[in-house]
C-alpha cells in the first residue's frame, strides 16, 4: 500500500456517494453476492449492474427492480457503475475485461485466483496507472479474511513462513480416507456429489488450484514474487489408507499443504501431501475448510481458519472489499503494497525429515538394498514401520530418513525404483514439524 | 560540512514524508515496539521520541542515536511526532495524555483496552474532531489481527455472535489444572512466575480484563455499544480438577469464555468460565495463547488465533497500527466505523444448557431435594453424573440441565443454596455448542 496521494480531505458529498456495483457473472459466487448486497447491502453500496451470458436464464426476481440486465459486458463498460466484480473466472476473457474495465474507470474486485496468481503484478500497475482500484481478496481462503490480516494487521510484523490447507476438496478427500476408510476415487466421488470439486477435478487434487493461492499468498505476506510454474506441485492421487495408519504410529496425519518460508535469499515454495504432526493447528482442520499458518520473526504463529469455499463465503470476500473500494476509492490508498515485493530465487528443495512407503513382493534383502541406496547418497535412515496382517506379495512398510534436503531423496528414489521388487511405485512425503 | 547537510536533502511531498513515532511508555510492549522499529522498520516509520518516568534507568544503546529520550510528558507533546504511542496503560493520565495528543496534532495508536474499553466511542469522535486517527488493535488479542479482521476483512457480512479466549492468564491456569493436576492457587503462582499474569492478578482471573476486551469486540464485530460494567462476569476460582473430570465424561473440557451475540433487539454478553465441546477450536488452545471465533450470517464461524500477549506479539499490533495510520494520515479514512454502533439493551441471560457441581455430606433425599427445587422452577434436569471414589463427606457430583435461561438457573439454586447438605456452595457454568 502506498501513502496518499491527495493532502485534502474530500467534499462529504463526494465521499459520502453511494458506490454502484456491476455484477459479471451470476453463477454461485455471484448470486451470493447480489443476495448480500439485496438484503443486508454494507452502507454505500448499491448494485445496479449483472452481466451473463444468456441472462434472460439467470434473472431473479428478488434483487431491486432497478437493476439492469445485460448480456453485452460493453453495457457494463459504458454503464455508470463504479466498480465491476469479476466473477467469469479464467483467464480469456476474464483479463481483457478487467482491463478494459479499468480503462473505462471502474475499479475491480475479483475472485479470480488463476488470473491474479498470473496477472496479479501487470495487473495491479494497470489499475494505478488509471486511478483505480483492484482488490482481490476472496481469491484465497473465501470468507477468510487472510490476505487482509497479512496485509494490514501482522504489517508490523515480518513473515518468514506460512502454510496453509488452501483446497478444501482435497482436504475433504483425505479427511475422508481417514476416517471413513474408503479408498481415493470413492472419496472423490462424494466431493464432486457434493460439489466442493471444481468441475474440472484435476485443478484440485493436483495441487493446481492451491499453488495458484499460494502464489498470491506469497506475493502478500513475504513479499516475493512467485509464479504458479515456480511452485512444485504434487498432487494426492498416491495418497492410500495405509499411509494414514503408518503416520498415526508417527504421531501424525496427511494434509495437503501449501507452504512458502524465506531462507535468506531463496524462497521455498511447494505444494503437496505432507505428514503433519496431529498437535498442529493443520492436522485439525476438518472437512472443506481451509486453514491459514503464518509466523512472524516477532509475532510467532497466527492462525486463520474457516469455510474456504462455497457461494456465501467467497461472497462475503468480495462484498468486503467492495466496502474497502467504496471506503477508499477517492483517498489514493491502495489495497496492496506492490512496490515492496522482491524477485528471489524459487526452490522447492525443502530440508526436512521424508516418509517413503514402499509396497513390494516381499523376499530377503530388500532393507538392505534400500538402506544401501540411501548410505551412499548420505540420507540416515530414522525408522522402518511394518504393520502386520499384508500379504507376502504386496506388502507396504514405511522408512523415515532424517532432515535432509528433498532432492537427496528424490535422486535416491530415482535408483530405488528400479529396483525388482516394487508393485507399487513408492510415495514419499515431506513430515512436517 | 555540516552547514550543507540540509541542503542534501531533497524536497520530498508531505505524503511521502516519514511518519514520526513518540513511544510514551517503555515497558515491556515499549521495549518490543522500539526493538521491531530500530531492527525492522516498516517502510515510512521512524521512531523519534521516548517518554518514560526516572528515562535514564530505561535508556538502551540499541535505538538510533537521533531519538530524544525525556521524562516529561510536556515533550512529547511540543515534538514535531506525528503519532503517539500511549503504552503506560490504565485510565488516569494516559486518557487525558491521549486527549492533549490529538488537541495537539499528533494521531494516537494505543494498546490501552481498559481506557478502550470505557471511553473508546467518546475518544473516537475527540480525534475526529481534531483530525487525527485514534487506533487500537492491540487492546484486544495482542498479535492476532483480530479488530482488523472483523473491520475490514468481514466488512461484508453480518456478525452475530463472537466467542473467545481472551485472557492467556486464565487459560494458562485451566489447562495446569487439567493437565498437570494441580490446584487453582499453585496454577495461579507459576503463570505469576512465568510473568503471565497481570501485577494485580485479579484483573485476570475475575475476568475484568477480559470483559473489556469483549466490550472492544462486541463495538467492532456487532456494532453494539458496551460499556464493560455491563457485561456478566465470573471468575475462574472456584473451577477444580474435579470439574474437567466431570467436563471429559460430558465430552467437553472447561474455558473461561467471553461471549457476545444478537439476538433482535438484545445484545447477550458475558465472560465465565464454561464446558465447551472438545471438538470446538475454543477447547484447542493451549496454554496462554488467544482465540476469537465469529460467526456470520453469510460466513459462518471465521476462527483467528496466536499469541494475544506478550512484549513482542502486542508490539506487532501496534506497529501494525502504525504502518495504517502513516498510510492513511493525510486521506481521511478512519480505522473504525463509528457512526454504525448501536445501542441494544445488554443481557447476560442466555438460554444455554448448564452444568452445577454439588459438593455435599451425602445422606438420603438430597436428590429429591434438588430435582423437586428444579421442578418449581420448571428446569428439566438432563442427567446425574457422580464419579466414584469420593468420601461420603465430601460428596461431588454434577446436574446437568436441559436449555434455559441463566436467571432461571439462578434463582433455583438461590433456593438450593439454602438446603443444609452443602459442604461448598454449588459451581454453575453453562454447556456450550
């Protein structure tokens, strides 16, 4: 954020003006918002505007008879609204109408994660460079209100860390192999019933949606520049009832993680399943919610958890900042400090202890084998779990390797794999804590 | 050379201009707000000033050489500061000292909730009237960016009830109890050695001091005016170990928790202790640390928790206040919505199930007695809990009630108090969730 740009109080009239809002897009999140802004509208703000695609479809009766209708945006841009929320989603035509609406003086908020995570800098100096605002955030974590306590209640603070749970489908998905035992593609079955899953399956389970997050949780609470390309992303298709068992012995649980720490002049950055230890604020996170860990150099650990998802929650993101657009749309604040974020080196070679599970057609030799590879690439092995009752032919066992640098182990998992008596790739992931 | 200096500077616009910083009170808080403020300064702030009562045995060698140190308040106010930091706590000077800062020019961050508490609203409107901000995020929940939170970051919905763990004293002692099977007194002593505890340990444990932390919320979250002596309060005393026994067997463990929700035209408020399902994040917090859920009609329940106390978390709140008020001092924005709070008649009477321990020498019909008083007053009791193992004695078992307003609950036991089976007087705490 940057300091004002004018000296003088303004005219109460000019502040005192209602604020007149272009809904683009009435889907979920969308109707969500016009329900809020129809019955329970913050002081200063006033729809006036939606714009679908085929909107005769989607009109409702119950938001105010002055509202306009339109399926042509060029009504939007040439309409007296002062604020367009973007909620079409993707990138074309989503990008080109931000802009444009920018140009044509109209401030924008939007939910919009994969077009910030990959637009958000060039977009932000677009906005200034006209005069308006662009505010984004309902694009992580929904209804919780994250990036605004990054951004202005820790601003004292300086983050080195956050962590997070940022998909709830997934989280869903795991919770649900946990503790109902069933196997993944149920589980996602279930989450696509219930609609959590995003229509295309993939941008959650394989970490697509978190990274883009991640990426512009980044940008906000350590002030580096990410792009989701840069983050390493590994999704939870591996991720089978057995390993929960092996982490309970290991004091833990699985969770999908996000997370990004500053270590002097690199940024780590990934994102993927991870053991947790059960004592931590992430392995409580139930269902689809979403959860948010960031630690200060001064402050410690900060939590932030709730409904990550869903029409009310996004919806109540972005009508908060449409009352932050309306409160400061004539002062020269902005939302966002974009001056202050650095480009660092992006690694996602964390150092940290490994979970490897192996499932393989059982014969004598394989620990020696295995603990043969890891020696010469001079990774200590911390323990070796076996549960009973598997059979011969398929049995897993789990090996846990001290702290040591992700890519060791990947380089060692590499000769591991060729090895004879695999039936099942192995799955290694990161313990936490 | 030295008559050139100030010709090198260059011209700089007002807005641009470093926002300076008095600290009036080098304590604990004090001592971390300059320590972030000398090692990493936000961008803009500049520390310039320290007031202390006897200044000399306060001095420190690590703050810029160019900070004046002074031991009258007189100073501070004649010092070209833009802001003062109002960190000696209590109600007499720091009100009138906050008043002649903001008659003289200068706008006030302050981490005072007691002074917040009870002139909050009056001070707001003073400051306004002078032009200056007055902000207080760290008078409630130290460094969790709780007040901000709720302002600006759930600005979009509508609040309706607030719960939290808002003094780190008392769930320091609940959780000795409960874990390390100690009584209330020698709880008390290691959370006064471990420095929790305030000097006056009875602002703490008889829950006045989280009351006025409440009253903050309820005028941030609920926009309802309260004045602390409004709010029913009750101390944690009289909680033994006995009662999370009992709690566990009811799937719950015990909190002090200051609550506050709407309920049409009435705000009900209050901080005690109480049951609370082990399932709720309010029974996840450890020792000293914070929680504040809120719940929103939109949103549902938003969770934000981390260190509400200490020297260093609170000082992030406050340079977290004075990051906003060097952005925000020249665009007339204001942190806190004044004008939307309201004034609601303040009840403690919730309508809640209840818990009472008895503690008797037991003999025959005492049961009859109690459940023949409840029935009068026409509350259902739920279930009889009585763990074995008790001399006859000293007897304690618990009543649980079915839902019903506490003045109900009251006034029985105000019969009940009378009966001459008691060996302690009954323990009542409501069953949350």
């Amino acid at each position: 954020m940057v300091a004002s740009l004018k000296l003088t109080k303004l005219p109460v009239s000019v502040a005192a003006r209602e604020c007149r809002i272009a809904l683009v897009g009435f889907g979920t999140v969308g109707r969500s918002v016009a329900r809020i802004l129809s019955t329970r509208p913050p002081q200063g703000l006033r729809l006036t505007h939606v714009y679908n695609r085929n909107v005769e479809r989607k009109r409702v009766g119950w938001v105010h008879e002055h509202v306009n209708w339109t399926q042509e945006f060029d009504d939007v841009l040439k309409s007296d609204a002062d604020v367009v929320v973007e909620l079409v989603g993707g990138l074309d035509p989503a990008e080109q109408w931000v802009r444009r609406a920018l140009e044509s003086g109209k401030s924008v908020v939007t939910a919009n994660k994969q077009l910030i995570a990959r637009k958000g800098p060039e977009l932000l100096k677009f906005a200034r460079q006209h005069g308006q605002h662009l505010v984004y955030g309902a694009s992580v974590a929904g209804g919780i209100p994250v990036l605004s306590g990054l951004q202005e209640g820790l601003a004292g603070d300086h983050i080195v860390k956050i962590a997070g749970i940022l998909n709830g489908t997934c989280n869903f998905i795991l919770s649900q192999i946990e503790n109902q035992h069933m196997p993944f593609a149920e589980a996602l079955e279930q989450a696509q019933a219930k609609g959590f899953a995003e229509a295309n399956a993939s941008e959650d389970i394989d970490g697509f949606d978190a990274r883009a997050k991640l990426a512009i949780l980044s940008r906000t609470a350590l002030h580096v520049n990410v792009w989701p390309e840069q983050i390493a992303t590994h999704g939870i298709r591996e991720v089978e009832e057995i390993d929960f068992g092996y982490a309970h012995d290991l004091g833990c649980t699985i969770r999908q993680i996000s997370r990004a720490e500053l270590q002097e002049k690199t940024l780590f950055a990934g994102v993927q399943p991870a053991l947790v230890p059960r004592s931590s604020p992430l392995a409580r996170v139930s269902g689809s919610q979403n959860l948010v860990v960031s630690t200060g150099e001064f402050g410690g650990e900060t939590v932030f958890s709730g409904f990550g998802a869903g029409g009310d929650p996004t919806a109540v993101a972005v009508v908060s900042d449409l009352v932050w657009v309306a409160r400061n749309r004539h002062n020269g604040a902005y939302a966002y400090d974009v001056e202050s974020v650095r480009e660092l080196q992006v690694s996602s070679d964390f150092e940290t202890r490994h979970y490897v599970r192996f499932k393989v057609a059982d014969k004598p030799g394989i620990l020696a084998a295995l603990a043969n590879v890891f020696s010469r690439h001079e990774i200590n092995v911390d323990a070796v779990l076996q549960r009973p009752g598997h059979a011969k032919s398929e049995l897993p066992f789990v090996v846990t390797l001290e702290p040591c640098r992700t890519q060791k182990v990947q380089e060692a998992l590499n000769e591991i794999r060729k090895l004879d008596f695999h039936v099942a790739a192995p799955v290694e992931m990161p313990i936490l804590g």
